[in-house]
C-alpha cells in the first residue's frame, strides 16, 4: 500500500491535537500528529505498542513514572498497556506506529 503525502485529512482527537493516518497495515499503522502550544494527551493505556518521532516542536512525555523531554529528531517506544501522557510545550508535529493497528485511527 502506498499513501500519498497530499492525501488525507487531519481530524481532531483532542483539544489541540490532530491526527492524520497516513498508512496501515495488517499489524501497525502510521500517523502524524499535530499538537498546539499548550495541548495536553490525558494520562491513558492500550493494547498497541506506540513507537514515534517527533518532527519538530518539543513534547513533555511522562511514561510511568518517567519524565522525558522530547525534541525534533528524538524517538520513543512505550510498551502496550503502560500509563503515558503528553504535553505540547511548544507546537509540535510526531509520526508515530502503533502495533496492532489502532481501529479507531482508520477514519472510517
């Protein structure tokens, strides 16, 4: 499967945060995230292993008990069912994979 970089439509998931699927698979699936100066990613967990890169900006992950912050060219891999958070401490764009594919990201 290919995805042209023109297609697709960011959609909101969040107050500040938008989110276009660029690609999937059987088993993972790409995204690219957009987050506004000040946007918060609520404490959650799920199934998927989420593996990203933040392409520019700066976020303030907290991943169980630890803090990280991120800048453009950093990467992270939080396991499935581990408690994580984010904060957009300036405007920020991330690709991130998640593995299984994430349902709910497949706009459908």
């Amino acid at each position: 499967m290919f995805q042209r970089a023109r297609n697709g439509k960011y959609r909101q998931l969040l107050e500040g945060v938008h989110l276009k699927t660029l690609v999937h698979g059987e088993l993972t699936l790409m995204g690219q995230f957009k987050l506004q100066k000040g946007a918060v990613v609520p404490a959650h967990g799920h199934v998927h292993e989420q593996i990203g890169m933040l392409i520019s900006g700066k976020l303030r992950f907290r991943v169980g008990d630890e803090t990280f912050d991120a800048e453009a060219g950093d990467s992270w891999c939080i396991p499935g069912e581990v408690e994580h958070s984010a904060e957009a401490l300036e405007d920020s764009v991330a690709v991130e994979v998640f593995s299984p594919v994430r349902e709910e990201y497949l706009g459908k």
